[in-house]
C-alpha cells in the first residue's frame, strides 16, 4: 500500500488510552512518525494480538480518525499467520472508509476478501453498502447488493433499508422503491420501522404524501409503531406543500402515541410558521421546545429571524432574534445572515444589510448566492446602483454563480 500521512483529530490526544496490547497500538498509532506505516512497527506485535483486540483498535482509531492507521493495520492483520482479518473487522472498517469518503479503498478490499463463508455474510455486505452509500458511491453500493444476490447471501431488513435509501439517492422513482420492498418481502425480509420509514421518505420526496400516509397505515395495521423520524418525515412532507394543518395533525397524532417530539419536529413545524410569516407561534413553539428538554438550535432561530424579516415592519424583531440567538451561544449560518439581511432589505435598512454582510464575512461564514441576491435586493430597493455594482463585482471576483442573472433581475 502507498504511504500517506496520518490524520489525527483532537480526539487522538484527550481519551484515555485502554489497558494491555489494544493501548499499546494505539499509543503507536497516535504517535507513529512520519514516513513510516504503522505495520512496519508492529513486528513485535505477532502472535500478541487476538482477532477481538483488533476490532477493538479498529474501532478506536477509527472514532480517533486515525483512517490510514486502520488501513495499515488492517493489511498488518491480513499478513498475520492465521490471517486475523474477521467478518466483524469489516463490519467495522467498511463504514469507517465510507464516512471518510474512501470508497475506492472499502471496494478493493472487499473485493480482496476470501470467498469462504465467514465472510458470505449479511452484515460484512450490510456495511459496505453502507459505507458506500455514505461517501456518495450509489452504482457501487448497488453492485455490492448485486453481488450479495448472486452469492445467495440472504438479506434482512437493514439490508433492505440501506437499498432504499440508496435507490432513493440515486434517483430511482418511488415505485421503484416500492418493487424492490415487495421483492425483499417475499424473500423473508421483515418489516421494521427504518425499512418503512426509508420508504415512506421515497414517497414523501416525489411528493405522495397520500401514499406514504397510506404505508404508515398498514404498518400500524400490522402491529408497527411508527416512531418520530417517520412522522417527522411525513410533517415535512406535508409542511412544505403548505398543509400545515395536516402537518399538526400529525404532530398532536405523534404526541398523543406518547412519543417524543425531536429538534427535527419543532423545526419542521417552525420553518411552516415561517414561510406563513407567523413569528409569535413560532415563539410558542420554541417555549414548547424547551419545555420538552430541547435546546433550540440555529434551524429554530433561523426559522425566527426570517419569519420575523418577512414583514417590513419586524426586522428590528429579526435583529432581536438573531442577538437571542448569539447569546444563546449559537453559531449563526449562511442561512442565518441571510435571513437577517433579507429582514433590513424588506424593511428599508440597506446599509444595515451591508454591515450584516460584513459581520459575516468577518466570522468567516462564506455567503451564498441567496445571501448575495438578498443584498444586491436590499440596494435595488434602495436605488444605490453604485453599490449594487461593487456587490456585483465581488460577486463575479468570488465566483458565484448565477450573477448575470441576479443583477439583471436586480437592475
């Protein structure tokens, strides 16, 4: 294998190193110099290190982001005489690879792995998938499945999860989805809430939200309960076709089952309340989101500030907002500026939108194409051509897309 440089997070420096040999190799991986592998001084090692202990080091320096370490020590376990390469190792490894978008890495070594039956198993095929579909490698994760088909390694419902998920993400249709459940159905695959609730997110991204409503009907009917990622999936899907009631239809339906709402359920129905300019219930939500143990996050306050900035006479409300929201210690995003600044422009303070702007760069936030759209409105509302043209310039300067456009739609 090619050398390449360690990547250490600060994870590598605060934890506790374990006891015995797995501490041991981590210690070395951690602090292993530069242009040497970490099988190279491992030679002492042979004959120490059970199949277990590798998992456990695996997993370790996989959380401490020590990924070519995981490589090297991977290929060192391979090398080892009886091999201690496990089907567990690869359910460990495969994800690490993906999350860190190494999938050319997780397919050769698939690729590589002895065809004995330790390894013709559903979770070694279920991770690489998984990590395949994490570093964005659809046809790939699809061959994996592919494959597992035509090793006859029987699925189950994570399998089939992942799939969806995949087919989903590579653009399959909904029914598409639908046929492909129907067929893992027949093959014994049992039905699961995230099996359902991957293919309730199908529908609900084609805009069925009559047929999503309907799966989740059958799969109560069949004894499922339905848990808050599938109804957040289902008051989102509704919210953004501007039904809101049905969205709290949903949410009283969700609450009254006694499950508990999450970040995502009171910032579905608060990005609703937004776009309906309806900042007090927006309000009245984020006291209900304290009130359940929730934090409101930066999505919550964004919500806020842009309900607030849709209306000319509320963007001193919006500047509220945003300062509550710096004093709660939250970092504001792209879209947080944005909203601001949209808030100024609607209500006549273009150079307050400029020092907004500025505020943003300084922090280091990169602004969008919305954000410098929102801008380049502010100064057309105000009639200053000149600095609509500096923001123009800036624009062109930073390589933004969609310029000619904006200013034509500007001017």
């Amino acid at each position: 294998m090619k050398k390449s440089p360690q990547i250490v997070t600060s994870n590598s420096v605060s934890r506790p190193l374990p006891g015995g040999v797995v501490g041991e190799i981590l210690k070395l991986a951690r602090e292993l110099p530069k242009n040497m592998t970490l099988g190279e001084i491992l030679g002492g090692y042979e004959g120490r290190v059970s199949a277990k202990e590798c998992v456990d080091i695996l997993g370790l320096m996989g959380e401490e982001g020590l990924l070519m370490g995981c490589l090297y020590f991977y290929e060192w376990m391979r090398l080892q005489e009886p091999s201690l390469v496990t089907a567990r190792a690869c359910t460990i490894l495969f994800p690490i690879l993906g999350r860190a978008g190494m999938g050319d890495k997780l397919v050769i070594l698939l690729r590589n792995l002895p065809q004995r039956k330790e390894f013709l198993d559903v979770h070694v095929y279920n991770s690489s998938i998984s990590g395949l579909l994490c570093c964005g490698r659809y046809n790939d994760a699809y061959e994996v499945y592919e494959a597992m088909e035509a090793y006859n390694v029987v699925p189950d419902h994570v399998t089939c999860c992942i799939m969806i998920t995949v087919m989903r993400k590579k653009g399959c249709t909904a029914k598409e989805a639908w046929e492909f459940f129907e067929r893992m159905t027949r093959k014994g695959v049992k039905w699961s809430p995230e099996v359902l609730g991957a293919l309730i997110k199908s529908f609900c991204d084609e805009g069925l939200k009559n047929e999503a409503l309907i799966i989740q009907t059958e799969m109560e009917r069949r004894g499922i309960s339905s848990n808050a990622i599938i109804y957040n999936t289902l008051m989102d899907s509704y919210s953004k076709s501007n039904h809101i009631e049905e969205a709290e239809g949903l949410y009283s339906e969700m609450l009254a089952k006694g499950l508990k709402p999450t970040s995502a359920t009171f910032n579905i129905l608060m990005d609703a309340y937004s776009r309906r300019m309806q900042p007090d219930i927006i309000e009245k939500l984020l006291v209900e989101m304290q009130d359940a143990g929730l934090a409101p996050n930066v999505k919550s306050y964004t919500c806020l500030i842009s309900a607030y900035g849709r209306q000319k006479k509320k963007s001193d409300m919006a500047a509220d907002a945003f300062l509550r929201m710096k004093k709660a210690g939250i970092k504001p995003t792209s879209y947080s500026y944005t909203a601001l600044i949209h808030a100024y422009s609607v209500g006549g303070w273009h150079e307050k939108a400029y020092t907004t702007f500025e505020n943003m760069q300084r922090e280091g936030i990169k602004p969008s194409i919305e954000t410098y759209t929102t801008l380049l409105d502010a100064f057309r509302r105000a009639g200053d051509t000149k600095t609509l043209m500096d923001i123009w310039k800036l624009m062109i300067r930073e390589k933004v897309e969609g310029t000619y456009g904006d200013i034509q739609h500007s001017s």
